[in-house]
C-alpha cells in the first residue's frame, strides 16, 4: 500500500478489524519510511452486474446511483443515513447473490420500493410516484391504498376458515 504523505510502498499494519458486520475490513498502517499513520479498507470485489434498462440499452450497476434515488426519495424524511445504507446493503447484496451478470431495472425498482415501504410510506410513495411514471393524482391514491393493506404475502387463508 502507498502511503499518502510520502508514497513509500512499505509499510506494517497496526491493526486490523472487521467493519460493517463483517464485510469489510479495516486496517490500522505506519509507513516505515515516514512513520505516517493511514487507514485502508479491504472489500470483496464483486462481479460487474450490467442493468438492463426499459430501452433495452445496458449499462453498469452503480450502488452509488442507487444511493441516490434513495435519498432523494427520503428527502426532508426521518430517515437516517445508517438506514438508507442498510436498505442498499441488503439490495446489493441480495443482487449479487441472485444475479451473475444482468438485471432488469424492474427487478432492482421492485427490490427499493421494497425497501421503502418497510423503512417510510411517503419515501415509498415518492419513489414510486417516478419509477410508475404516475400521471395524474389518482395514481398517487391507488398507491397510498395499497399501503393500507398488509405487505405480508406468505399469509393465506386456509380453506374453511
């Protein structure tokens, strides 16, 4: 690693700990040439997911576009940071481990709106409100009544009861 005041390549580590629940690693360096402390993040690389987009064209997956239609929908929200972080944690990681390679942007639309509905129902209603490309007030009506019945899709009524 190079350090960031001299740009000497040696250096020791001081400490290392996992960070962000395990899926990063952080770690504590001293140059030996300077003596100047820094701190470095280690991090899985994952594969190069391509998004298809409603066009047809594809482009490459972008976490830190996703981070941003988030926020946006969260605006003047009482949404922290560290819970917009863990809804794009757990979308990233929910598509790398379902994709290799290609996703549609209906898939990932599908997996944020999923997000928001659990963490504010107006961020959810916003969000939705450009991903449906909503026309006219009634389809922000159809979506709020939505949000009024249970999101629980694993509840079926038993026959006879």
């Amino acid at each position: 690693m190079r350090c960031p005041k001299c740009g000497c390549l040696d250096d020791k580590v001081i400490d290392s700990r996992a960070s962000r629940e395990g899926a990063t690693i952080r770690r504590r360096r001293e140059c030996l040439t300077c003596s100047h402390r820094f701190t470095t993040y280690e991090q899985v690389e994952r594969p190069r997911l391509m998004v298809m987009k409603r066009d047809g064209r594809t482009e490459e997956f972008s976490q830190e576009k996703l981070r941003s239609g988030i926020e946006k929908a969260c605006q003047k929200r009482p949404v922290t940071q560290e819970e917009i972080d863990i809804v794009v944690e757990h979308i990233v990681d929910e598509l790398s481990s379902n994709y290799d390679r290609e996703v549609s942007c209906k898939d990932i639309g599908e997996r944020v709106m999923s997000g928001l509905r659990g963490l504010d129902p107006v961020a959810y209603v916003r969000y939705a409100s450009v991903y449906r490309r909503f026309e006219e007030a009634t389809d922000f009506v159809h979506e709020v009544k939505k949000l009024e019945k249970p999101h629980d899709t694993l509840t079926a009524r038993l026959p006879g009861i």
